[in-house]
C-alpha cells in the first residue's frame, strides 16, 4: 500500500507531489485488516514527509484554470474538540482559512473545495467507530456538492437529499424543489452546509428532518465556521459564531474543515 500511494501521488506522468495517505487506498476496507496492517498504515499516514505535509497546508500555490486564477493560501492546521458521539473521538484536524482581502468575500478555488471535503472525510473516519449514512442532505446548492461527494465516496452511494432555502426577509422556508429521499425507519442522516454562521439554518434544517424522519441520528458536516475573534486558530468550539446554534441542534457529531473570518466564504461558480 505504501508503494502504491508513493506510485499515485507521482501522477500518471510522474512528475506530481501530492501525498497520498496509504489509509485511503484501502477506505471501507481499513476495518477488515488485521490488527497489526492497520497500525502500520496509520503510523505511515501519521508521519508525511516535510515537503509533502507542507503542500498539504498549502494546497499549492499553482495556476488552476487560467494565467490570472491562483488557489487560495491555507493556515496552519490545529485541533479542535467537538461534540461528538459517547466514545467517540471530539478532536478533529481543522485548517484555517485566511482572508488577505479584509472585508471582502473569499472566492475559493475548487482545489480549495475539495481540500476541504477531503478533510472532512478524514474526520468522519477518524469519529472512533464507522459510520453508516442513509441519507446525505446538502443545504442548497454547494451542499448538495459536498453531500454528493461524501455520498458516493464515504457512504457507498447513500441516498441524497436536498434542501433549497429560500430567505424573504427574516423568514427562511424551504422551496418546493426541496427532494426528501425515501430511507428506513430511523435513519443516519449526514447534513452537510458550506457554512455557518449567525443564521440559525442548521435549526430549522435539523427540525424539518426530525419531523420528516422520526427517530433520525443527525450528524453534521460544514466545510466553513467563522470565528468570534479575529483569530482564526480558536481554542476552543465556543469561539465558533455558530457554536450554540449547532449545540442546540442537538447533532450527534459535527465535521468542521475550516475556520474563516467575516464576512465569509464563497464557493465555486458561485454555487448558493
């Protein structure tokens, strides 16, 4: 396995240096290894080389798409605990994602994108035991992405649900293109959101499914939280703007790729 991460992250021509954790390759099958296969792949994808672990952070500084289009700059990561199942494992590997433009939007890449739902797929490996969606809902349209990825790549092409929000003044309701996935009784359901912020979404999204699925265990998966401070490296899940809103949604674990500051992010093509 160690070979073959070696052998893909070279790229079809060779000349590539993405790192490629050997605990990947093998993904659902990680749990059928024999004790001592999967101390070894987890203490190769614990230590990546220098080089490698500093294009990790980076998420390369190269041209994507056109002579004008660089990717974003990526912080350093840190540790954040967050709420999380009985036994299970709250701390989780966040990036931060820093502004150079104060004040403005932050347009990410879709190299960005992708780094940052590539992590949180790491941290719904890492929760301390496998977890099994039903459903995967996207809160509009850049969640509908993310909640497509992870279906198809983490929970074997689970069933997708989504969730248009319409806003008209305070009021936020859900639109009629809304789509509510037949599922079994009780379903694991995985909501993933581009962002949190002071807007109590995830609230109301987390009732309608409570009420359209009785009985559902809902986990959270958002690829941006913004930040109290001006911080972003926060110490703690209460320095989060959004952190009471989600505590009261009463999820059983939340996913968080990335920290931001105000006034936000922006996806890709600028999905909504």
């Amino acid at each position: 396995m160690l070979i073959l991460a070696k052998a893909y992250g070279l790229g079809p021509h060779g000349t590539a240096s993405e790192y490629i954790f050997a605990g990947d390759l093998v993904q659902e099958a990680y749990e059928k290894l024999a004790p001592e296969d999967q101390l070894a792949l987890k203490a190769a994808g614990d230590h990546p080389p220098a080089a490698a672990a500093s294009d990790s952070l980076q998420v390369r500084n190269a041209v994507v798409g056109g002579p004008q289009a660089t990717d974003n700059a990526v912080g350093q990561d840190f540790t954040l605990v967050v709420p999380t199942i009985d036994h299970g494992n709250p701390a989780i590997c966040v990036f931060s994602l820093p502004n150079p433009n104060p004040g403005q939007l932050l347009d990410l890449t879709w190299n960005t994108f992708g780094f940052g739902i590539q992590r949180l797929m790491r941290q719904i490996k890492s929760l301390g035991r496998r977890l099994d969606a039903d459903i995967c809902v996207g809160i509009n349209e850049a969640g509908l992405v993310m909640a497509t990825f992870l279906a198809s790549a983490q929970f074997n092409r689970c069933a997708i649900g989504y969730l248009r929000c319409n806003r008209v003044r305070n009021e936020i309701t859900f639109a009629a293109e809304s789509h509510y996935p037949e599922s079994v009784e009780a379903p694991v359901i995985v909501i993933c959101d581009f962002e949190v912020k002071h807007a109590d979404v995830v609230g109301l999204v987390a009732r309608e499914l409570r009420e359209r699925y009785p009985g559902a265990e809902l986990y959270f998966a958002v690829f941006g939280a913004m930040t109290k401070g001006n911080s972003l490296e926060v110490q703690s899940f209460d320095e989060l703007t959004g952190a009471t809103i989600m505590q009261a949604a009463r999820f059983e674990a939340v996913f968080i790729a990335a920290t931001m500051s105000p006034p936000g992010i922006e996806p890709p093509l600028e999905l909504r």
